[in-house]
C-alpha cells in the first residue's frame, strides 16, 4: 500500500478535524445547550481517533480517545460542559497541531511525546469523574474512570481492571485456556425455576464453552429447612466465544452475570496488551499466540493453519447470521441478504474442500422465511464432523484389500470398469445414521401394539384395534427387513482380522524354535464391522497364547508321540444371530493342577476352595484377573494381562468366551459373538411393581420354583435345578427394593437363571414378560456411575425401562 | 468482478479501506455517508449490483444501523451482505449492528488481512480468503 499517500490524507484530514472542532468549541461555549454543535464537535473528534487508529500513533491517540469519552459524556448530559472541561480540551487541540505537524516532518511522533499525551488524557479522564471539575482539574491519574459500566470497557487505561475475587477462585489449570478466553459466573436468581428458567441448560448451552462448573451460592441450608424449590446453584466457566455472544445468551438474566476477559489477568495482560480489542465477534478470537505460533511451521503446517483460521471466521459469521435472524421481526431483507452470506461461506468452504454438508447448497435456494432459513443454517452448520466434500462423491472403488482400518466398506471384487459389479463409496457415517433412524423406528413402531390396546379398552373400538395390529404386521415386517438390510451393508468377512493372523504365527513359532501351521475357516463369515474390529486385539492374544503356552517345542511333541510339527485352527461360522470362532491347538492344553496353584499362590481363591474343584473348572480359572501361568515372562504373553483381558473385551460386545482344555491334547477356545450391536434383545421382567430389562444373551432359562423347593444356608438360598446347585438372590434385595419376592397362586418363584461367566444364578424375580427388542442407551451424566444398570430404552408407550447388568449387581 | 461499496464519513478510512480491499482484487466505490450510499444504491445498475458494503456506524445525516435498517426494507433490490466497521468496539453496538441487520461487526482499526479475510468469505472469494489468511498467518 502506498503509506505517503494515506499519510497525506490523514494529515489533510486531521488539520480539517482540528480546525472545524475548534470553531465548534467556542460556539458551544458560548451556547452549551446546542445538542447539534455539540454532536458535530463529537464526530470531528471521533473521525480523528478513528484516523489514528489506522497508524502507530499511539501517543495522540490516548489523548483524542480521552477527549472523545469526555465529549461523548458532555453529549448524552451525563456531564455539564464548562470551562475547565473546554480549557482541558483546547489544550488537548493544541498538542494534537503539534504531532500532527510532526507527523508531517517526520512521518512518526518521537517518543518524548508519550508523558505528556499520558498527563493530558489523565487529565481529560479526570474530568470524566462528576464532580471533578470544580476541584482541581490535576486529579491522580489512578482515579477509577468512569461510573458507567461501559465507559470502563472501552477505557484505555493501561492498568487493568482488578481481578475479582471469583475469577482467583476459579480451578488453576483453567488459566491455561486461551488469553482470548472470557471467564463467566452465573449466579441464577433463587426464584427462577417459578419463571420457568433452566439455570443448567443455560450454563451448559453457553457458546464456546471450554469449562463449566456448578457449585452453591450459599451453603446448603440443613434438610429440615432447606426450600427445594429455591434456586442455590452457582455455574462458572470459561468460554471461548466473544464476550457478545457470552452477553447475547444471557440476555435474559444479564444481571445474575459475570464476565470477565482473561486476558485482564495481569499474566496474560502483557500478551494481548497490542490488541485491545472488546467484545468484537470477528476479532475477539485472533489471539496473538494464534498469530505468533507459525513464524517456524512448515509449509503444510502453515496450510492447515491458513485452512483452519479460514473455517473458524466462516463460523463466526455463520453465528453472526444466526443471531441476526434470531432478532425479533428482522426486514424482509435480511433474510436475503443472509441467505446469500450463507451461500457464499459456503462456497468457500467448498471451493477449499473444507467439510461442508452436500445438500446444503441445494436446499438453500429454496427457503424464503426466517424459521426455515434459522433451522437450516443450524443443520448444515459447517463442522469438522463432517465428511469432506470431495471424499463424499460417488467413485468406483479401486480393488484393494479391506482392512478394519479402512472405514469405508467398499468391494474387493469391483474392478474398474467391469460395470456389471460397481461399489459405492459411502461415508461410515451416513450408514452410523440409517443404523440410528431404524433403531428408532424399531422402537417407534412398538407403540403400536399399545395404541390397539388402548382403542380396544379405553374407547371399546375392536375393529379398530384389529385393524391396527394388523398394520402393525406389516411395518413390523419392514421394519425388520430394512435392519436387517442395513445390517447387511455394515457387515464385514472376519477374514479382514484373520489376514494379519498369517505373518503373525510364522514370526512368533520361528522366534520360538517352534514349527506351526495355521490353519483358517469359514472367513467368509461377516459379522457387523464393530463387532470384527472389537475382536482383532483378543484374537491375537488368544493366538499368542496358544503360541507361547500351547504348543510344544518339536522335540517335546515327539517325546509325546506326536507330529513335530503343530497346527493352530481358526474356525468361524455362523448360527443363527450369532456368530462363532474357535481357534484350538493340538499343544499341551492347560494343566488343572498348575492353575489350582497358581490361583492359590496369587491369592485368587483359597486353598480348600480349588481343592474342590473339578478339572475342567479349575481351567477356568485362567480368566481370573491377574493370573498367568507362564514359568518365564516371555514378551509375548504372559505379563499377567492373560485371558481377563480376552474376556473382558468379548463381553463388552455382549459375547461370550468359552475355553475346554483337554491336558496332553491341546485347547479350544470359542467366542460367541452378536451379528450386530445395535439393536438388543431383553427380556421385560416385574419386581416390586416395577419394571426392568434383562439382556436376552445373558439369560439360560426361566422356571418357576416352589418355595419349599428353595434350601437357605445362613443367609445364602440355593435350589436344584437340572441336578445342579444354582445359587438364588432375590432381584428386589439387589436393588433395595422395600417388596419381598411374590409367589403365585401355587406358591412357586419365578426364577430368572443368567449366566455369568462361567456359572448360572438364579434371580428370584416377580413376574415374566414378554421379550423386546430395545435400543440400550448407556447412562449419562450422573446416572452413569450407577452400577448394576446397563443403560436405559425408550418404549413403545414412552416409559423408560431400565436394562439391569446382572454381572455388577450379583 | 465484486463490487464493494464503501461507506464512511472520514476520508482516510474510506481511502485507507478501498485501498485494501482493491488490493485484494475488488472494485470499490464510495459514499461519505448512509444517505448518499442509500442514493448509490438506488442508482445501482441493474447488472451491476454491489456486492458488500463495508460500513461506519457514526456517521452525519444517516448513520450505519439506519443505513441499513432502510436497505434492509428492500425486498426487491439487490440486497449484499453488509460489514459494519466502527470503532465502537463495546457491546451495544455490536448488538445494535445485529439489530439493524448487519451480517458482520468488525472493530476499526482492523487489521487489514482480516478486514480482507471477512470480506472474502462474505463474498464467497476462496482465493481471497486463503491469500488474506495467508497474511494473517505470517
């Protein structure tokens, strides 16, 4: 840019500013009610400041930005003008000539000039103090500046505003956030929940929030006084949005709210003491450190970064349309007006395959209200969840091997141009989401059945009700068909974890000494992608194992009369919903007698217990937390990270693993996987007339078990069931409930038997009712550290039913 | 070409913003004020609309919010984003911009790179924004 000409052009200016407002001065002397003169003078001064601004020409610009506060206070009456108020402001005009005549000869005001520009904005500042101008115009310079609120934001002063005590309080490490960062405190009012405010939605839909954190405003008053319907809650936290939009969302209760701008913190003061920008949407976000940290990055790096601060401005303004069109009753114009800005941020984004949603800019043309253009920009809010546009698009996939890495299900038979075979690349998920919405309309689709039953006994309507079951069949049919298809399209061959099995047992035996053959089946099988990328890490530690511990080295099989060399097989094959892997060895299998040992030495069961214990239950054992059997620590296996982990990570997508050992002949591990993950199946049980779900996997059986049929030993019940002892525990004592287990008519139990792990237990329970298929959703927020509960499920009729883990709660 | 009206009572700001943002590649023009930017506006050639303005709020005769507050009543015209530059940097005028309906609030003095970046966006110009985060970035 050409400097000498801008800089002729302020000077020019100025000179005519400093001219006309010194003719305005004496005119308003002489007639200080002229609110006209007086504006006029206010603009001449504020087009100066504005001008300075523009330069380094921070000297003059302290003292015109004083004498413009000060106007502004004469303008709106909030201050009387007087003489001492013009002496001060003609003095200020003089010293203005004098840098602008400066600024003419050398281009910059020299560094002497600094003391006397602070001297005459305190003394301008003074006068901002009512009641300051019949004393002594030379106040202290520290005087507070202003009454009014605002006056103090756009002060400045250079020494900062204090810390409040409440910000010092604030957790250290939330120091760190960035110097941009606004500290905030919401102290809600106590009567708000009677105005129907929701302090805690509030605090935690606060833009940008970095950190929240909730407390009290008084101690907690004792029990017997305390009013539950007063509000006590105190919310802090730190956010990233301009303080606008912090001031915007608490727009309702802007007096129960603090803010205060971190970078007023005197450690951080210094960093953004260049940029002293307020509450500004497009400024307020570039920190000097966003601008310092790339002076070394590498071209890439910078790249990204250049990218990055592209995205985060297209946000802002992307709020900033949003919080216009949220204004009551905008102009017709506006709407317009935002939908192009609209278009062309999104444009960029595009232009710069940045993420941004395909069909947003189709739909965008269309919308001519304010609702349907708010909902939409909320929809398509660019983010970074989102998929890039480019890697979006349809492409015929290029072969290649699918691995569980590849997120992308794409056909390893589609070769170019063949035609006849062709696969789309989708996004996983746009798949994730079909798999959300059938979830759903498997449950929405529940509350049919509800709805018959409801018109057959509330409004007597039989046909009705016949009729709506009827179509109940039929969406109950497509439903199931469209998961069942939508499934299909998440399915994966588990060979995809097996191919790495093969280069994995040749390294591992060689380092051995050992001579192994792996032997694969059934890898065709598919199971749902999270299912198959949850196995590959217990899959390979269960191949470890039988590696480490199973198979012999080659002369001791030959001692033991068998082929030197050993075979691993891995089998999968599919049952009904489930799928099954096995992977057996011909190797030494587990010895009964060393584990009972072991368990012992390691503190895992006692001595007289494992003494009782059959062989094949004794092998159980290895699943035992913290237990290995390995002589040596070998890096491979056996760093007591052994079979837990295995098991843990099977069950955790609801399978089971079952392990026979057979000594001298080798092992068998089978896993007993879901097909897919997203929709689960219980079994609605009743106790204390309350209502809960139990896993239909986890279940053996349901009988019904006569009271004199259950034996009590101290505070322990057991029954014979099929020859076995079962253990019983009474649901409603698990879960504290008041009720004691019913009986019906003929004095019997209903017993549910669930597996845990190895070992069956009753669950002595109510009643039985039919089972569902539910969507588990796991608990949040302060339910999540309840144990002994799954998650929750919506129902057909509304109602909540929670899924018990029997695995916890036993 | 985008065309940018620029509008604004003092005349080293409206020199000092045509220069930046011609530099960034756009044609500029400009008003002293928000009637005569209403009257530019009104004259506009109708294969020529302007794009963006770029606007002060303090301003004689007509200031930023009703300059566009008045254009905004337009339903036919032609109606650009607007950017609202101002050195009020408190925030009763940023709410007063969102208010009258002012798609964008930058503080004066803006770094040049970000009043170009802004604009950009506004405008849909990706080479612009990238060459203006560029800037920001270095």
């Amino acid at each position: 840019m050409n400097q000498t000409e801008l800089l002729d052009q302020f000077i020019l200016e100025a000179r005519d500013c400093l001219e006309q407002a010194g003719q305005r001065l004496l005119e308003v002397e002489k007639n200080p009610d002229d609110k006209e003169r007086l504006n006029d003078l206010f603009r001449m001064v504020h087009t100066l400041k504005g001008n300075c601004g523009l330069f380094e020409f921070k000297a003059l610009e302290t003292v015109v930005h004083a004498g413009e506060d000060l106007l502004d206070r004469v303008r709106n009456g909030t201050l009387g003008y007087n003489d001492v108020i013009a002496d001060a402001l003609l003095e200020a005009m003089d010293f203005t000539a004098q840098m602008v005549d400066e600024i003419e000869k050398t281009g910059q005001i020299a560094v002497e000039a600094a003391p006397r520009s602070q001297a005459l904005s305190s003394r301008l500042r003074a006068l901002l103090e009512p009641g300051a101008t019949v004393s002594t115009p030379r106040a202290p310079v520290s005087a507070p500046a202003a009454p009014l609120p605002e006056a103090a934001t756009a002060s400045p002063l250079p020494s900062p505003e204090p810390v409040p005590p409440w910000v010092d309080a604030l957790p250290p490490d939330w120091r760190s956030s960035p110097s941009t960062a606004v500290a905030w405190r919401y102290s809600p009012e106590p009567e708000c929940f009677f105005k129907g405010e929701d302090p805690w939605l509030l605090a935690r839909q606060v833009p940008g929030l970095l950190h929240l954190k909730s407390g009290t405003q008084a101690p907690w008053a004792d029990l017997s006084t305390l009013d539950c319907y007063r509000c006590n809650l105190a919310f802090a936290g730190i956010s990233s949005a301009p303080v606008a939009y912090l001031h915007e969302h608490f727009r309702y209760v802007p007096e129960q709210v603090e803010f205060f701008e971190l970078s007023n913190l005197p450690d951080k003061a210094a960093a953004t003491s260049m940029q002293a920008t307020v509450g500004s949407p497009a400024n307020a976000a570039m920190s000097s450190a966003e601008v310092a940290d790339t002076a070394t990055a590498s071209p890439d790096e910078r790249a990204q970064a250049v990218r990055e601060l592209i995205f985060l401005r297209t946000l802002q303004i992307w709020e900033d349309q949003l919080i216009i069109l949220g204004r009551p009753s905008p102009q017709p114009g506006v709407i317009q007006a935002c939908r192009l800005a609209f278009k062309n941020l999104l444009h960029t984004l595009q232009e710069l395959e940045l993420p941004v949603s395909l069909q947003a800019q189709s739909s965008l043309a269309a919308i001519n209200s304010v609702g349907a253009l708010v909902s939409w920009a909320q929809t398509h809010r660019p983010s970074l969840d989102h998929p890039v546009a480019s890697a979006d698009t349809v492409s015929a996939a290029g072969g290649g091997p699918l691995t569980p890495d590849n997120s992308r299900r794409g056909g390893g038979g589609a070769d170019d141009g063949a035609g006849h075979n062709k696969v789309l690349k989708v996004g996983q998920e746009k798949i994730d989401r079909l798999m959300d919405l059938i979830g759903e309309m498997v449950v929405a689709k529940n509350a049919l059945p509800y709805l018959a039953q409801r018109a057959e006994s509330v409004f007597q309507q039989r046909e009705l009700a016949r009729e709506i079951k009827a179509q109940y069949a039929v969406i109950n049919r497509i439903a199931e068909d469209m998961q069942h298809a939508i499934m299909q399209v998440r399915m994966m061959p588990v060979g995809t974890v097996f191919q790495r099995f093969g280069r994995l047992v040749r390294d591992i035996s060689k380092k051995l000494g050992k001579d192994v053959q792996l032997v694969v089946e059934g890898e065709d099988t598919e199971a749902d992608k999270n299912v198959i990328e949850a196995l590959a890490d217990p899959l390979i530690h269960i191949l470890r194992n039988s590696l480490d511990h199973g198979i012999e080295l080659p002369e001791v099989r030959r001692a033991a009369g068998k082929p030197e060399q050993g075979t691993i097989k891995v089998v999968a094959h599919q049952e009904s919903d489930r799928v099954f892997i096995e992977i057996s060895d011909d190797g030494a299998g587990v010895n009964p007698t060393r584990v009972r040992d072991k368990a012992v030495e390691r503190g895992l069961i006692p001595a007289d217990k494992a003494a009782t214990l059959s062989d094949a239950e004794a092998v159980q054992l290895i699943f035992l937390p913290g237990f290995s059997t390995a002589e040596s620590i070998s890096d491979l296996s056996g760093r007591g990270v052994g079979m837990d982990v295995v098991r843990t990570a099977v069950e955790r997508i609801n399978g089971h693993v079952d392990l026979q050992s057979t000594q001298g002949k080798g092992t068998r591990i089978r896993l007993s996987l879901p097909l897919s993950m997203a929709v689960t199946n219980v079994m609605i049980i009743e106790a204390g007339n309350r209502r809960f779900g139990v896993p239909m996997d986890l279940i053996v059986e349901t009988v019904r078990v006569h009271a004199d049929d259950i034996h009590h030993f101290k505070q322990a019940r057991t029954t014979v069931l099929r020859g076995r002892i079962v253990p019983l525990r009474a649901l409603h004592d698990l879960l504290a409930l008041d009720e004691s287990p019913l009986t019906n008519e003929d004095g019997e139990h209903a017993v549910l038997v669930v597996r845990l792990g190895s070992e069956n237990v009753g669950l002595l329970v109510d009643h039985f009712h039919g089972a569902t298929d539910i969507i588990l959703k796991p608990l949040e927020g302060v339910l999540s550290g309840l144990t002994g509960f799954a998650g929750t499920a919506l129902m057909g009729d509304g109602g909540v039913l929670m899924i018990l883990n029997p695995k916890e709660l036993v | 070409m985008s065309r940018i009206l620029v509008v604004d009572d003092a005349a080293t700001v409206r020199m000092y913003h045509r220069k930046i943002l011609g530099d960034a590649g756009w044609q500029t023009e400009e008003a002293i004020n928000g009637l005569e930017a209403l009257e530019k506006v009104h004259n506009q050639p109708a294969d020529q609309p302007f794009d963006l303005f770029v606007v002060d709020i303090n301003m004689p005769k007509m200031d930023g919010y009703a300059f566009v507050r008045e254009l905004r009543r337009y339903t036919a015209a032609h109606q650009a984003p607007v950017m609202m530059v101002s050195t009020e940097a408190q925030r009763q005028d940023t709410f007063a911009a969102w208010e009258a309906g002012a798609n964008c609030y930058l503080v004066k003095p803006a770094r040049p790179q970000e009043l170009v970046l802004a604009a950009s966006l506004l405008l849909g110009d990706a080479q612009a924004a990238v060459k203006a985060a560029e800037g920001v970035k270095q």
